[in-house]
C-alpha cells in the first residue's frame, strides 16, 4: 500500500510552486514527518515532510518543475515491500481530474505542511487549457481567461491572476504591464569564446516575484523620493548606555531598528496619508500601523510584518525583529508573517549603502530608507563639529502623498530621533 506524497495548501494568493529539490532519492528510507522536499513559491520556501514512515517510491515532480496545490509529487512505500509494484498511480485525465476539482475544489488558507490526504493530482494540461481551478472561477466570474496576462509558467492564467481580476470586477481591462519579469526582446547571443564562461542559472520564484513586484511598483505609482540627514549622537549614547542592561532583562540586543520604528508610528498618525493606499477610486487609511521590516537573504529580500507595532514597546519591536530575522535566514518565514505591510523600512546601511532610492513595496504608499552612518562635519552653536549622521530617504507615491506631507513626514522622524526621549515619552 503507497502513501501519496502532495502539496499542501500554499496560502492566500498563491497557486503553485517550483520544486527546488528532493532531499531522498528513490529506496531511501523515511521517517514519519521527515523532510523530503523543497518547494520555491513566490513568497516563500517551504518543506513538505513525509506523511508516513516507509520507503520513498517513484519521484513524479523533478527538481525545477512547476506544480500547482494538490499535485501528486510521489508516494511512501511499505519498507518491507516491493517499491516497484507499489509506485504511485498515474495522473488522472485532464476530464476527470476536472470533475473532481470541481466537486471539491482546494480550499486556500495560511501556509501549512497538513493536508497529506486526498488532494485530487494535478492533470496534464492540453494546450489553451488553464486548469480546473481557473476554468471553474472563470465559469463563476464571468472572467475570460484569455483577456489576461498570466503569471505562471508560460504565461499560463493561475487562480491568484483570477482572484486579483475578480477583486477588480469582471469588466476591468487587463493589466497593462506584462507580469512575467523578462526580457521584452530575446537576448542576443554571445560569442562563442564569451559563452563557454557563461553560466545560466533559473530564476527562482521568489526572485522572479521581486522583479515584476518592482517593475509593477515602477509602473503604477506615481514614485517620489525625498531626503533628509539625522543626528544620531543622542541614540547612539543611549544605545551605548542601556544596551548591556537591555539586553540582560529583556533577552535580547539593543538595536536601532526599534527606534525607527516608533519615530515612524509617531510620524504615520501625524501624516496619514503616508500609512493609505489606493483601491480603485478611493483611498483607502489605515489606523493601524503594520510595519513591514525588510531582510536581505541569499535567496533575496524579504519583508516580515511587525503587526500593530504601536501596540509594542521598542524592546518588543527588537524581539519581534530578531526572531523574524532568524526565521529568514534559515528559511522558515511563513506566508502570514510577510502579509498586510501598511509601511516599510530598509536598511541599506548594513551593507555600507550612504544613500538610495528605494522602491515602493506596493500597494504601500511610502518606504523608509535607512543608511549607513559616518561622521560628518556639522554647524552647531556657530561651530563646526563631527557628528555621527544619516542619511533617511523617503520614497512616496505622489498620487497619494503631496510634497509638504512627504517631507513633514521625514522631520518628525528626524525630530523623534535626535530627541529619542520623544519616543519613550510618547510625545
């Protein structure tokens, strides 16, 4: 008797995944809920584990294939048997997978490594064929597929192209800007001597999401950046002074993340429209201050959201931070966590970065660049003094955010970290 081997549910908005690799091969023996798979969706990496003890059967999905929630990616064996004859069954047909998909279609929900049981494989596609889910939706919606620019594989329509058409209503026209991040021409070739030192390496999904979520932001919003520089004298000698002790009640380091983060709270119920965005024809306020925090990985940059973070103190915000920055790195960010941003932060001065423009994390309407800090010659009292500054950059959308509201913006920020007894006081 065989075990299937599906994917689970991938969460809100996300259809499929790219099979980043198998971690047993074919024989090799398993444990219940050991690791077999990675699989590589726009958002983030997970693991699908073993959904019981035996012997890895045939691997139907290869590594860098395309596969949609539910697919069939191969079996559990009994260790004791004969792992030919129990190989997992076949696909079924393109009808009767549709039948079944419409009889009990998969329901999406937060990410999870549960639903093992009986997810109906996925079906090999004819050509012009978007799969059941997205047939079905059309049939619901009214929606023509074929008016779409689809994001998946081959430009194929998914069911997060159709729910985003459905929220804009059945006679919206179709996006302009194309959503696959590609090339508009073919690359030209190179020469011979230049290719053989060449190396072509596939996109993963998360990467290709950064592109076109970039490109798209580029496209939409009508993007600003304005600057300005802060004093960091007065955080840094605070920050030098509680830090130890900090650290010591409350587990974790003294950064300066927390502090941004309560100047920009302060600086979003000053400046609203900088925590809005855009729905159709309205705007769209947020009383509520989810702070997305941005963390660069070897697999690319990540946003985790602090939820309400004028709910916490700095040193909440700095615990927050620190766990979301491990779960980064080792690849363990779920889906939820990276969800429902109303502002974002980065901080480019970890790398060295003295000043950027950073791109909007749509719909968001405002990102808070950080940079490094060096001293810098500064007028004080008639004379010139060597400070520790910053420079900040706040990057806008100009169709929701005027120039004045940019800039009061970026100065109580400023005002809040040059006196962080503000931030503590809560003024």
């Amino acid at each position: 008797m065989a075990t299937d081997i599906v994917v689970p549910t991938l969460g809100e908005s996300v259809s499929e995944a790219t099979i980043g690799r198998w971690f047993k091969k074919p024989g090799d023996t398993v444990a219940a809920d050991e690791p077999l798979v990675e699989l590589e969706t726009d958002k983030v990496t997970l693991e699908v584990n073993a959904p019981a003890a035996g012997q890895l059967g045939e691997i139907l999905a290869k590594d860098g294939e395309t596969v949609e929630a539910g697919a069939l990616l191969g079996s559990i064996v009994e260790a004791s048997g004969d792992a030919k004859a129990a190989a997992p069954k076949k696909a079924e047909a393109p009808a009767e997978a549709s039948k079944k998909a419409d009889a009990a279609p998969a329901t999406e929900s937060s990410a999870a490594y549960g639903n093992h049981g009986d997810a109906a494989p996925q079906a090999t596609r004819e050509s012009g064929d978007h799969g059941p889910a997205v047939a079905k939706m059309a049939r619901e919606s009214g929606i023509d597929p074929a008016t779409l620019n689809g994001s998946g594989k081959d430009g194929r329509v998914t069911k997060g192209d159709m729910l985003e058409a459905s929220a804009k209503g059945p006679s919206a026209p179709a996006p302009a800007p194309a959503r696959e991040a590609k090339p508009a021409a073919p690359r030209a070739p190179s020469k011979p001597d230049d290719a053989a030192r060449e190396e072509r390496v596939r996109m993963t999904k998360l990467r290709q999401t950064i592109a076109r979520r970039l490109k798209d932001a580029q496209d939409t919003a009508a993007m600003l950046t304005t600057f300005n520089d802060v004093d960091m004298s007065a955080v840094m000698a605070m920050r030098s002074q509680y830090k130890d002790i900090f650290e010591k009640k409350h587990g974790t380091k003294l950064g300066f993340m927390g502090f941004f983060t309560k100047a920009v709270i302060g600086a979003l119920k000053d400046v609203p429209a900088v925590n809005a965005e855009i729905d159709g024809q309205d705007l769209v306020y947020k009383n509520y201050y989810h702070i997305g925090i941005a963390v660069g990985t070897d697999k690319g940059l990540v946003v985790p959201v602090v939820r309400d973070a004028d709910d916490l103190s700095i040193a909440g915000i700095e615990k927050k931070i620190a766990g979301f920055g491990k779960k980064a790195r080792d690849g363990k960010l779920s889906i939820d966590e990276m969800q429902g941003g109303t502002f974002t932060i980065t901080n480019g001065g970890i790398y060295g970065s003295l000043m950027s423009t950073p791109i909007l994390n749509a719909p968001q309407s405002g990102i808070l660049g950080m940079h490094r800090i060096e001293e810098r010659p500064v007028v004080r009292a008639g004379k010139i003094e060597a400070r520790p500054m910053m420079y900040l950059a706040l990057s806008y959308d100009h169709r929701i955010v005027d120039g004045k509201e940019a800039v009061t913006f970026l100065v109580r920020v400023k005002e809040a970290l040059e006196d962080p007894a503000r931030l503590v006081l809560d003024l």
